[in-house]
C-alpha cells in the first residue's frame, strides 16, 4: 500500500484487525491531512481532534484486548453539520446557528460510533441544508477535488470533498433532494440515498414530509453496504420503517451475488422542463447502458414517468420546510438570501396548499413507481450539467445572483434526483464517466422500493466491470 488514505474502509478495518495499522496510526495519518490540505478543499467546518485521538486510544486498547470488534473498528468517519453530535457545535451551515452546540446525538451517530467508526469532525453543508451546492457564510465553498475552481455539490458537499481528497474513508451524509448523489456525482464517488425509513432520523426529525434520508458517502460499493448494516437500524418512535433483510443476510453479502438478468429502463427527459443535458452527462448514460447490456442485462427506452405537476408540489413542500426551520427572529437577517427567499415563499403558503401539495406528491410518486414497477432498476443521468464553476449558482459580492434565479439554476442542474425523494426509492450516483477535461460524471441507478440490496448488488456488478476506487484527482498524492 502506498498511503493509509488509499484503504478503503472495510480494508482498513481488516487491517487494525491484522494490527498491521492501528486506529490511532490512521487517526494521526487524516488529521495531518485534513490540516495540510483541506484548506484548498473547504470539507470540514470543524475538526475535533482531541475526541478523536481519545476515541483511538480506546479502539486501540480494543484491539490489544482480544475481545471481539466492532466491524467498523478504528475506522475515520465525519458527521455531516446537519446533524446532531452532543458537545461538538452543529451550524447547520448557517451564521443564525453559529453557537449553537447539541446535547444529544442523532441515531445514525450513535450507531456508528458502536459500529467502531472515529469521527474527525463535522463536513461543510449548505445553510439548512437547502441548496445543491455548498457555499455558506461560515466557512469557505466545499470544492470538488478534481478542480478546485468548482463546487462539491451539495448538500452533503463537504462530505463528498472529504472522502474523495482522502480526508476519510467514508462519509455520513443526507439526502432531501439529491443531496447525496449530486456531491457523489461531481466528486466521482459512490454516493448511496437509501429508501425511505432505512435509517433512523431520530430522535429529533424536522421533516414532516419524509423527504430526507441518511446514507453514505464512499469510494466502493462495498463500503456503502456496510455503512448501511452498521445504521439500518430501526429505532422506537420511528415514523417510517423500511423491512429489514431476512436473517442472515447482510447488505455487505448481497454485494458477492452476481445479479441474474434484469430489465432496466432509461430515460434522458429531464423531469424538470427547460432543463437541457450536457453532452457528457449523456455520454455518461450511454456508457451506462452499453455497460449493463454487456452484463446480460436488458436495457430498454421508457418515458419519465414523473408529470410536471409533481416540480409545483415538490417546490411547495420545500419552500415550507425552509419557512418551518427554526430561526430565531432576532437572527433572520443573518441568513443567506436564498434562505430568506425561501423562507418567505413557504411563510405566505396556506395550509390547504400545503396539504394539496402533499397530497399531489403522494399520488404522483404512487403512479411514478407503478409506471416502472415492471423493471428491475431505472437509469438517468445524475445531474443534467458538469460540475458548476464557484459562484455559479449564487454569484459573487459584487455581482450576487438573484435568490429565484439561483433556484432555478440549481433546478437545471439536478433535474433527476429529487423525483426518488418523493417515491422514496433507493437511488446510488455511480462514478463511471469522467468528462474530456478530466471531471468526473455520475449516472444514477434507482431500486425497486426497498429494494437496497438488489441495488448494492447491481452497483458491485458495474464496478467490477468498470473499477473506479482507484481513480483519484491529484491532491490525492499529496
């Protein structure tokens, strides 16, 4: 092995348990990183380095223990800013909630830390968690390693940029609207948003409308998979479940099964109107789909089966999510304009209008999910453009974007993800095209509804086809 940095998660855990690393060797190998580098990548908001190093020492007494391990022991993880950690500041991306410090964790950090997992710190997220790219008032843009002059996406930007500039192994994000696979997609990763009701989003959850799941942000498939059976947990008070795998069975196990021949349909219509498909986001497709009839797979054209009145409910339903957030009203005038923007339209959305939008959402991606019940998977682009320029969506201070203007920019550019929000499939943004100037290219796969391992199962099949875990930007040899 070359750097520690080029084990993946699950091979650094087979090699803390070989003790040929241990957890404190990688803990001290990614903060010298993180502090030399990440000031050209902006993926770490905070980094807490004495919880850290203690939580090493511990796993590595672990280990010289001879008592069984966690899977995920010694394993360096980041929290996403979204969610809650207790004693270590969450700012959700936001100078309203710049001294704001949780007393408790979210599940899924609880259940990582008893999977093994160390985390470094908390990983840059847009204000609220609102917009597709990652620029805040807090810190600096998250920037997709492969050329730092663009953005990482967002809204799990930061986690994306730190996975992909070897900061971590593996990344916890989130996903209300894309925010998992347009990072991925853009950071030529492996970016997982889970069905509806995987993983616990307790015990505090602000989103009413079930949009947003927790998943993970990695360089293999394998890693996603077991990210998921260390969180796929469900927990008492629960508002969605997703069932749970027969017994003795594993994510992971499902990623060691060769799919036997599937039907997938494609499409290339944006759900979005106006919307138009950069020629290497198409690329990326076909390449996709030459691919998976090379495996024996059955790769048919469908219709986009989501109608344009779902972009009106779905605009809706978010813009009342924003107005929902709690902000105090003597710091409303520190958040962002396209906050406020938002803010204001979900304020003046009435209650029959809100109920009629989440009703229309519900039938919509009922009928969306039967239009393509009869195919194993779905395939589109990941994102309808290459990775945007810093500035692109937002402006600068001399020449701001105007807030509508930028979301309808953020629309044209991930016209695809949001539809798997609403149906509440699976979705993954696999990694398998990098564009004539050497930026990477995602394309999306969409499961059956619960339908994760078939989906693990398929993504392991096109990676072994087409590897890309060793494929890094240059700051990766730094």
């Amino acid at each position: 092995m070359a750097s520690l940095h080029d084990l993946t998660a699950l091979e650094a855990a087979a090699a803390i348990r070989r003790r040929e690393v241990s957890p404190s060797e990688l803990v001290e190998h990614y903060l010298d990183r993180i502090a030399r580098l990440d000031g050209q990548v902006g993926a770490f908001v905070t980094v807490t380095e004495t919880a850290a190093r203690e939580q090493a020492r511990q796993a590595d007494a672990q280990v010289l223990s001879g008592a069984p391990l966690p899977p995920l022991l010694g394993v360096p993880t980041a929290i996403k800013d979204l969610n809650l950690t207790a004693g270590v500041p969450t700012r959700l991306g936001s100078r309203a909630y710049a001294d704001f410090v949780p007393e408790l964790d979210d599940h899924v950090v609880t259940l990582l830390r008893q999977a093994g997992t160390i985390s470094l710190g908390k990983t840059a997220t847009p204000e609220l968690g609102l917009p597709c790219y990652t620029e805040t008032d807090i810190g600096p843009p998250a920037r997709t390693p492969w050329d730092t002059s663009r953005l990482a996406g967002g809204s799990s930007g930061g986690a994306a940029a730190a996975v992909a500039a070897g900061f971590v192994p593996i990344a916890q994000g989130s996903d209300g609207g894309g925010s998992i696979r347009i990072p991925a997609s853009v950071t030529g990763l492996y970016g997982l948003k889970p069905s509806r009701g995987r993983i616990s989003r307790g015990p505090l959850d602000a989103d009413p409308a079930g949009l947003s799941v927790l998943g993970p942000v990695t360089r293999t498939v394998r890693d996603a998979a077991a990210f998921l059976d260390a969180t796929a947990i469900a927990q008492p008070g629960d508002p969605h479940w997703a069932p749970p795998l027969p017994a003795g069975e594993s994510f992971l196990g499902w990623c060691d099964r060769t799919p036997a021949r599937l039907r997938i349909g494609r499409y290339l219509q944006p759900p979005i109107p106006g919307a138009e498909v950069d020629l290497e986001c198409r690329t990326a497709w076909e390449f996709a789909s030459v691919l998976l009839e090379s495996l024996g797979h059955e790769v048919v054209d469908i219709a986009m089966p989501m109608p344009e009145v779902m972009i009106g409910a779905f605009e809706t339903v978010w813009a009342v999510s924003a107005a929902n957030a709690p902000v105090p009203a003597d710091r409303e005038d520190q958040l962002r304009p396209l906050t406020r923007h938002l803010r204001e339209r979900g304020s003046r959305i009435g209650a029959r209008e809100y109920a009629a939008a989440l009703a229309a959402l519900s039938l919509v991606s009922r009928q969306a999910v039967v239009a393509t019940a009869q195919y194993d998977a779905v395939l589109t682009p990941t994102l309808a453009l290459t990775p945007r320029p810093v500035g692109w969506f937002s402006g600068t201070a001399a020449e701001p974007v105007e807030p509508a203007e930028d979301f309808e920019r953020q629309k044209r550019f991930t016209p695809y993800t949001a539809v798997y929000n609403a149906t509440g499939q699976p979705a993954a943004s696999l990694p398998l095209h990098w564009s004539a100037e050497g930026l990477p290219v995602g394309v999306m796969l969409v499961g059956r509804p619960a339908g994760e391992a078939a989906l693990l199962a398929l993504s392991a099949q096109l990676e072994a086809a087409a590897p890309w875990a060793d494929r890094h930007p240059a700051l990766w040899l730094a």
